[in-house]
C-alpha cells in the first residue's frame, strides 16, 4: 500500500471534489496556491493513476436499472471470474468481498428486462458460480459523488460550491440529440476536458463545441465525479451495512445520514432494504461509524456489515490493486 497523498495534493482533490471543471485560476485563489502549481499536481495524480474526474450518466433521468448483485464463487475460478465481471460495460463496479459472497457488483441496464436478459443471465451461465443474489435499487439516496475528502475550510467550500453550481447548475428543459453521446464520452473519460479538446477530437468549430459541451454540462444526463485512490486517501476501509428500515423513513433517514459523510445511501429490495457505504480512516472505526448510525436513525435495524477487500473497477474505470486507475475504461456510454 503506498503511502497517503501530501495535504497539499488531498486539497486539491478534495476541491476538484467540490467543482470538478473550475479552473486553476479560480482555484489557486481559493486554495492560496499558483494556477501553473496546481496543474502541474492535477497531471502528476492523473498520470500515476492516483485521482481522476469521469462523467457518470444519471440512472433517475435514463430510468435506468440500477442493482447490487452478491457473487458467491469456487476459489478455483475468482481470478477468472473477476477478470470477466471487470470486462463487462453494464458492470459498473466490482468488490472483493471479505464476507460471505466473494463478489459485491454495482449493475446497471437501461431496463430491468434489459439486466435480467443480460448480465443476470450470463452469471448463471458462468461456471464456478454457486450462487447469485441480486437486490434491485429503489431510490439511489446519496451518491459516491457527494463524498468529501474534508480537507478543506467552511470558506473554502462555500467559493467552491458556487464555482460548481455557475459551472454545471442542471435545466431540466434542456434535451440531448444523439451526437451528444461523444461528448458524453469524453467527460467520461476526462470529466474536465476542454471545448478545444472536443473541437479536435470531433472535427467541430470551437463555438460549436463549447454549445454542445454547454448543453451537456447543463443537462441532468451526467453528473460530475472525482475519485481518488482509496488506499492513498486516508481512508483505506470500505465498508457496508445492510439494514432494514420501514418505507416511510427511508427519505428522513438518508437526509440524516448524509450528513456523516457517507459513500453511498440506497433503498432496495430484499430482505434488508436499505444500503449503507462508508470509507473509514481504519478499522476501529466500523464500531463507531455504526453507533452514528443508530444515533441518526433510532428505527433502522442493521442485519450485517461487511469489509470490502479491494476494488477491481469502479464507476467503469478498472483498478489496480493499491485503487490506482489502470487508464481503462469500461462502461456503457449511457446515451
């Protein structure tokens, strides 16, 4: 495990965390530094794989199926089968399991018909599978998008959300032709590219591409996104807690716990219908974390946890084993 990024570098993810396009002019005001200084860091993360900005495509506004699948696999066959989940596009994410199940999968289809005809089906077909369990998402809470490093001061963070919201405030009138899928694409591959990038890669006149990236931006398709390695983060434990709350609470209590920074907030199906993701600083924390929760939400009854080992892919982008980026990408466009 490599060791945990500087402050200097932590406060710059966690700013591009806050508005992810907002230029090194602007930042460097923010943060007290120089634009040509934070650029020079920005390259130096992307290039060791170490922190990156990707557009995910909005499952609420496509009407997307969204589910958490447990894998419970042979040994013999988990390095083949992880390999194969990594490969999937409708696989959005792949954990290593340290529990139960060997495998916890994010996917996601344009339809439930279109998951359960797809990589559902495949699962079944796949030898050294024991057993699959899938729980489709409800109501996606909280995003992995909303985490924060909290590196940064409450002044910082106010500038930064303003930047973010003049940058990418969301119109709901605005809709997305076709074409709109390559610029789509290159957010997901560079969510801070630039109009003269896209110009160049799509053979279009600057003002052209700067409207059309515009649009984009502004459309509810997409939502911004920036990741970091985990182990390099100062919070190397991932965890998850399985709990079962009654339907009416699921609302009020995802507001409270959003305020303890979680990963990740879901209801779902199944016999535990509510999902709960946080990145820890250590393992003597998952007792704690779980008080807060209790704390938050009197009525909510954790059924179980688990300690996730490490990602194999996340958000599309395939990891290495410390969860620095590999550079690829492999995931649905979403359009």
């Amino acid at each position: 495990m490599r060791p945990v990024l500087s402050e200097q570098y932590l406060e710059l993810v966690n700013a591009l965390q806050i508005a992810p396009r907002a230029s090194w002019i602007r930042l460097a005001d923010i943060l007290g530094s120089k634009p040509v200084t934070l650029s020079r860091r920005w390259e130096e993360l992307r290039a060791r794989g170490q922190a990156w900005v990707t557009a995910m495509t909005s499952g609420a506004v496509r009407n997307s199926a969204i589910a958490f699948v447990e894998v419970d696999c042979a040994m013999s066959q988990q390095e083949k089968l992880g390999r194969k989940f990594v490969s999937t596009p409708a696989i959005a994410s792949v954990e290593r399991l340290t529990q139960g199940p060997n495998f916890g999968l994010t996917v996601v289809a344009d339809s439930l018909e279109a998951m359960t005809m797809g990589p559902l089906d495949s699962f079944a077909e796949s030898p050294g599978i024991n057993s699959v369990q899938t729980s489709a998402c409800i109501a996606m809470h909280h995003g992995a998008h909303r985490w924060r490093l909290e590196h940064l001061d409450k002044g910082q963070i106010e500038a930064l959300k303003t930047i973010n919201t003049e940058m990418t405030e969301t119109d709901p009138s605005i809709t997305l032709d076709p074409a709109a899928s390559q610029i789509v694409r290159m957010l997901q591959l560079d969510g801070r590219c630039s109009a003269a990038d896209i110009a160049r890669e799509l053979n279009l006149s600057p003002a052209t591409a700067r409207r059309r990236l515009d649009k984009v931006l502004h459309s509810e398709v997409i939502a911004l996104r920036t990741e970091i390695a985990q182990s390099q983060s100062g919070w190397p434990v991932n965890v998850q807690w399985f709990a079962r709350l009654p339907a009416s609470e699921h609302s009020t209590a995802a507001a409270r716990l959003a305020e303890l920074n979680p990963r990740m907030i879901a209801s779902c199906t199944g016999q535990s219908n509510i999902l709960i993701t946080f990145w820890l600083r250590s393992l003597h924390d998952v007792l704690t974390v779980e008080q807060r929760i209790e704390k938050a939400v009197p009525a909510i009854n954790i059924d179980h946890s688990a300690v996730l080992i490490n990602g194999l892919k996340r958000q599309g982008w395939v990891l290495n084993s410390d969860g620095t980026t590999t550079g690829e990408f492999i995931a649905d466009t979403g359009q």
